[in-house]
C-alpha cells in the first residue's frame, strides 16, 4: 500500500518504521525538521518506566513496549535507552508514589523500599524529614528522543521511505485519502496515518471535545558542586510523593538534569503560541519539587524547554479512523516510552484492519 504519515514526532516515525519493514510505500511527512524542537519527542530525554499505578493495563504493556524498543534497537544499530532504573519518594498516604509501589506489588514487579535514613545515604539530594519512604525499581530509565529520532530517520531513508521535512499540512482529505501541503501541492496514498501531536486539531478541529491542548515547560538545571555526583549515578525520579506530580532525569546522554510538574500546564488554543519561556519560569518550575529535594534555591537554571501535548480526559491514548484516514494521539503526557510499541501496532491496524483492536490497545484496555 501507498501510506502517508503527517507528523514526524515518536509516534510517526516509528509508524513509518513498522509500515516500510511491512513492505509498504512510506511518504512521512513534517512540519518541520526531524526531530523537531517543538515537538513533544523533541527534548533530548523521556522516562520509560513500568510503575503506572491504578492505570495497571500500561504497566503491562511497558513488556511490549521494550521488545519493540529492542526491535528498533537491532534495526538502527544502537541502542539509545539508559537503564539507569527508577525511585519514587511518598510524602503523603495515597500519593501518587504510593500507588506507583501498590501498582509494582500487585503485579508481582521487582522493587527494593528504603526507610528515609536509607534513602537519603543513597540519594544525597533528598531532604531529611521531608518524606516518609522511597522506593527503587530497576525496570525503568531515559530514553534518548532526539537520538532516536535522527537514527529512525536515518534508517527510513537508507530503506526507501520517502521524508519531507520543513512541509506543513494544511488539510486532510479522509475521504479521498490525501493531504494538501501549504504550497498546494496533494498528496494522495491509500491511507492517511495522522500522528501530528499537539497539532492535530488544525487537521481536525472536531476532535477537540476529545483532545486537549496543553503548553507546558520544563526545567534544565544545574546543581550545588556537592550534589553533582548524587544526580549523576542516580536513578530516574518517577515522582516526588505529595500533589507535585513531579519527575526528574539525570544527567543521560546529550541531556543535563531535567525537572518536570504535570502541575505546570495550561490550557491552550494554538500549539505554536507561547513557546518562549517566561522570565522566572524556571525556578517557579523547580520550587515545586521543596519538599523533597534539599537547597533547591541553589540549583542554576540553565534552561527552559517549552512543550506541547494533546490529552484524553483519562490521559489515555487516542484513535480514530474517517474513511482512507487513521488519526492516533499516543500522548497525554506519557506516551513517549510506547513509542516504538505503538508504532507496530499502528501498523498492525493498516494491514489487518482492525482498528477496534488497535484503540483498546491503546487505552490500555482487554482485546
């Protein structure tokens, strides 16, 4: 089949991946370069975790999902994950960290749990009397996004896909099953795969009572001298316990130590607007993680990285299918680490068209 993907993000180039080692004609199409410092699998690292607590169908496909990382892995040539593991520290009963653990033992998944004294003699970061336990699971790690994107296109272009970087979309015909660009130039294929992130609505603005746009940020940070060995052989932060929805990853290939809240984020109309970050946006950004972490006004901001997600009301993964056309949102904060997985499965839907199959997949339902 003739296929054309609009979006380069995870999501679709994995999807390009997938469909060509099927054997079909790929065109992917981007908005921009590859990878793009826009998009939400632009930054230079994401975590990749089996802990999701109450969403326990995601934990379960975290085993899917590293067999198609190592899939691609033997593809590119490379491997671009660092398994460095993964903490959560709980401040609270029933904090999100908490339901992370309950999550890992009634899965039967490995983790190791540290009374605070313990904690803090392995993770010198954290503050004393700021928490009640953490705990440590070696099933997680950082991925490398913008490695991943330059080896993904790299091999779709040595395998006969064809790219088309800096070409914006500007309209969707599902029925005929092509894509207009801004120069005019139509596109057609046999079927549309649509993985355009947060840009989706301007394809498709009708799926706004079901995708949300939100602007968030996150914070590069540079520690106290003291302190720079602690966050270089630590794990991934998962969560920092409390109402702070916060995660942290270590120093990890081309990416400095990186804070991020799901309590920053705002709602907004256009992906592209806002994307330059405000002035004392990234201390607002770290303040949030004291408690637990320790002398946090002594971390030098060093970098501010805007980004922009679509999210399900439940935070779980989205498809659709108009006509020749397939629109899948794999975001709402933490898709990345599904990207390979999500791909294949994508491809999958194209060749048995079975797209029911594919949406309980992606929400992390039974078939």
């Amino acid at each position: 089949m003739k296929i054309t993907i609009v979006g380069g993000g995870i999501a679709g180039l994995s999807t390009a991946w997938s469909l060509t080692k099927a054997g079909h004609t790929v065109t992917l199409i981007e908005q921009g370069p590859i990878p793009n410092p826009l998009a939400a699998s632009g930054d230079h690292h994401r975590i990749i975790r089996r802990a999701y607590g109450n969403a326990g169908g995601y934990a379960d496909a975290i085993s899917e999902a590293y067999a198609a990382w190592d899939e691609l892995w033997k593809d590119i040539g490379t491997r671009h994950l660092d398994p460095r593991g993964f903490i959560c520290v709980s401040r609270e009963a029933g904090d999100e960290a908490e339901e992370y653990r309950e999550g890992l033992e009634q899965g039967g998944y490995p983790l190791e749990l540290y009374e605070p004294d313990d904690a803090i003699k392995r993770y010198a970061y954290l503050e004393q009397g700021t928490f009640r336990y953490a705990f440590f699971s070696p099933e997680g790690g950082a991925l490398h996004c913008k490695k991943i994107a330059i080896d993904i296109a790299r091999w779709l272009r040595a395998n006969g896909a064809t790219l088309l970087e800096d070409t914006k979309v500007i309209a969707v015909d599902s029925a005929a099953g092509s894509v207009t660009t801004a120069d005019g130039t139509v596109i057609s294929a046999d079927k549309v795969i649509v993985t355009a992130g947060a840009w989706v609505l301007k394809l498709f603005p009708n799926l706004t009572s079901t995708l949300t746009t939100y602007r968030t940020a996150v914070v590069y940070l540079e520690p106290p001298a003291d302190l720079k060995a602690a966050w270089a052989n630590s794990p991934v932060v998962l969560d920092v316990g409390g109402r702070t929805d916060g995660y942290i990853i270590p120093p990890s290939g081309d990416g400095g130590l990186k804070f991020g809240s799901g309590l920053h984020k705002r709602k907004t109309p256009d992906a592209n607007l806002d994307r330059i970050a405000a002035a004392g946006e990234g201390e607002a950004i770290r303040d949030l993680f004291a408690p637990p972490m320790k002398r946090l006004s002594e971390y030098k901001v060093t970098d501010v990285v805007t980004c922009a997600y679509t999210f399900t009301s439940d935070e779980r993964f989205f498809a659709t299918e108009m006509e020749k056309c397939l629109v899948v949102s794999a975001c709402s904060g933490h898709g990345y680490k599904f990207g390979a997985a999500v791909g294949r499965r994508v491809a999958r839907s194209v060749d048995d068209g079975d797209v029911p199959r594919l949406r309980h997949w992606l929400r992390a339902e039974a078939a």
